[in-house]
C-alpha cells in the first residue's frame, strides 16, 4: 500500500500517482497489497532481492499467483511500491521527530536519530535498498531520483522551520541540501558494505554535525 503522499515523489517518467489507487480499491484488495509487499519484504530480507522469487512472495503472502498479478505486473513492481512506501515511512518518521520548540541543535539531531534508527529497524531491507538497488529494474531506479529529492525537500523545510526562530542560521540550497543527503547516505553505505547495518545509529553524532556545521558555515 503507498501512502496518499507518495503522489509528491517526483520519479521522471514514472508516475507513481498510478500507484496510489488506494481509493479505487476495496479494502480487502488493500489489505491484499499490503500482505504481497510485506511478504516480498520478509523474502528480499531472508534472501536478498536478486534471489526472491514471485513464488517466493506469494508463499510468504499466502495469496495466489493470479492474486499477485492482479496487483503487480512483476517482482520489480512490488518492489517499487516496498520501496516507495518505506521511504514515506521515513520521511513522515523524520518530520514527527522534530520538536520544534527545542533548540536547533537537538532539532537537528532528532532528525538524524530518526532518519537511522529507520534504517537500522530493518537492517537486511536496508541492506537491499542500498546495495541492490541496481538489480530492481529502470522504474525504481528512475524512483530513486524522486526519494533524494523528497529527502532534500524534507531537510529544507525543517531548516526553514528552524530560522523562523533562530535567523541567525545560514540558508540551505538545493544544491547544499543534496551535498548534505550525499554524504549523510554515504556514511550510511560504507556502514551498510562494512557490515554494520545494525549499528547505523552509531552515525548520529557525525550526521548531526555534518549539517549543523553547513548551517553555521553559511550564516548572513
């Protein structure tokens, strides 16, 4: 099931509104979809992506083959919705964490323990997302472009929440803001390729700095 807010997931030729059909569907076909893309999860988890097969998801599901194609055109595509719908997990996981009453710094840092604590919940999906990506197939890599951008637009809205009451911080641009992703999500890969996929949250007091260092950089 992909939230209604997946809709704000720009992903070039991809129309991931053709995914939000939540409204057109029964609540028992939701739950349907819902089971498929939590059993492709627990598949991709056990045995990573390349080697899940759809008789694989649809064992997990306990739903039948006709079932999944009813939903999914192929494993790419309930990959996609898995992957579209833990990043706006994320996201709204982010956003919830921050009190905006408290001083920028630790705003800051709630972001980034809620960003890592995300990905260390699921450790092997994580896994996935991050290191087998390249074998989902074009759409999802197409989406991937749209989840960074989704991720920027989060971090800007937060930094701009945080100089309404503190003007004297720096501005985050587009650019700076995708730089600071970059190498958020950098430390989170070599962790990731290190073995330590558990321990992301290990990475908190570095990410934190890393954009309260820019946004200080850049004051006036």
């Amino acid at each position: 099931m992909v939230p209604k807010a997946m809709s704000k997931i720009g992903v070039g030729r991809v129309d991931v509104n053709t995914l939000n059909i939540n409204e057109l569907m029964t609540s028992s076909a939701v739950a349907v979809r819902s089971r498929l893309i939590d059993g492709l999860e627990r598949c991709v988890s056990s045995k990573g992506l390349a080697a899940t097969t759809i008789s694989d998801v649809v064992a997990a599901a306990q739903v039948s083959k006709r079932t999944f194609y009813e939903h999914f055109s192929d494993k790419d595509a309930c990959f996609l919705a898995s992957y579209l719908t833990c990043t706006e997990r994320v996201l709204t996981a982010i956003t919830e964490a921050v009190d905006t009453a408290a001083p920028w710094r630790q705003q800051v840092r709630s972001m980034m323990r809620a960003y890592l604590a995300q990905l260390q919940a699921k450790p092997a999906l994580t896994q996935t997302f991050f290191l087998e990506i390249q074998a989902a197939g074009p759409k999802t890599l197409q989406a991937r472009q749209g989840v960074y951008q989704r991720f920027n637009d989060v971090i800007r809205d937060q930094v701009r929440r945080m100089r309404k009451y503190n003007p004297h911080l720096g501005t985050l641009p587009p650019a700076m803001a995708t730089a600071v992703v970059g190498g958020i999500n950098a430390l989170v890969l070599l962790a990731v390729e290190s073995g330590r996929t558990d321990r992301l949250e290990s990475l908190e007091v570095t990410a934190t700095d890393l954009l309260c260092a820019v946004l200080e950089r850049r004051k006036g």
